[in-house]
C-alpha cells in the first residue's frame, strides 16, 4: 500500500524539477534575446570584404585596376580586363554609398549589395589600390583596403 507521504513527496519533488527547468529555458531565451540584438560588426565588415575581394578577382579577367582620374571621394572605378575574342574587352564598376549601403554597380546592369546599414562612408583611390572608411549607423568605423594592379600605360 503506497502512502500519501510519499506522493506529496514525489509531487513536491516534480514541481522543483519543472521549475529548475523553467528557469533555465527563461534564461536561455534572454541570452538568445540579447545575442541577436548585439551586432556582429566583425563579422559582417569581413564578409563583405572578403565578397569584395572574390568579386574583384574572379578568375577570367586578366588585369584588375583602379581608374583614379574617374574615382572620386563618393566612388571608386574598378576596371577589369580580360580576353574576348582575340580582344581586350574592358568592364567597369564603380563602388559607392548609395543610401544606408555600400554597393558594386555595373555599367550595363545591376548592383550588388556590399555592406548595409552605412550612415558615412569615403572612398581613395591611388594607383594599385583603394580603400573604403565607413561608418555604421551604431557610430563603428571601418577601413577596408584592396590591393589590385597598377593601371597600365596608354
């Protein structure tokens, strides 16, 4: 015969665990709360630097440079080179702020997103590389520097 002891034991017992449990998941969600909140600002400027990077360095062009005459503080034009049909064929990009972010647009078609949520940003352009300081709207700097090819002689 089971004494009523031992099930107010066993319930009492049953309402610690589920409240230990409890517990634990109400502080798990704060930490994912508070997790998702905080920016990853490294994180985020390193992945687009390194989007950048693959983007400038594809594999088919042959020479990649900067245009500093056509670059400004505002912009950077990137000019890439390669071979198409026993000829060279010239393809240009340019690198701006266009409202809270940073892109790379074509002449002939689309852009694509680099960085977003840029409240500042200032481009230089010198022969052989360029850089990009930018400020995020949480007042983060960053400054990202791309070595490319000298612009060749006309």
């Amino acid at each position: 015969m089971k004494s009523k002891g031992f099930l107010l034991a066993e319930a009492v017992f049953s309402l610690f665990i589920t409240m230990i449990v409890l517990l634990m998941l109400q502080n798990l969600l704060k930490s994912l709360q508070t997790a998702n909140k905080s920016s990853h600002h490294a994180d985020e400027v390193a992945y687009s630097y390194v989007q950048l990077n693959r983007f400038l360095h594809q594999s088919e062009y042959q020479r990649i440079y900067v245009d500093p005459d056509l670059s400004n503080e505002n912009k950077v034009i990137i000019c890439k080179v390669k071979r198409q049909g026993g000829r060279n064929v010239i393809d240009r990009y340019a690198i701006e702020q266009y409202e809270d972010m940073i892109r790379a647009r074509g002449w002939a078609s689309g852009h694509m997103p680099l960085l977003l949520h840029v409240k500042k940003s200032r481009f230089t352009a010198k022969n052989g590389q360029f850089k990009i300081w930018l400020q995020e709207e949480d007042k983060r700097v960053s400054e990202l520097v791309f070595k490319v090819d000298p612009k060749p002689k006309r």
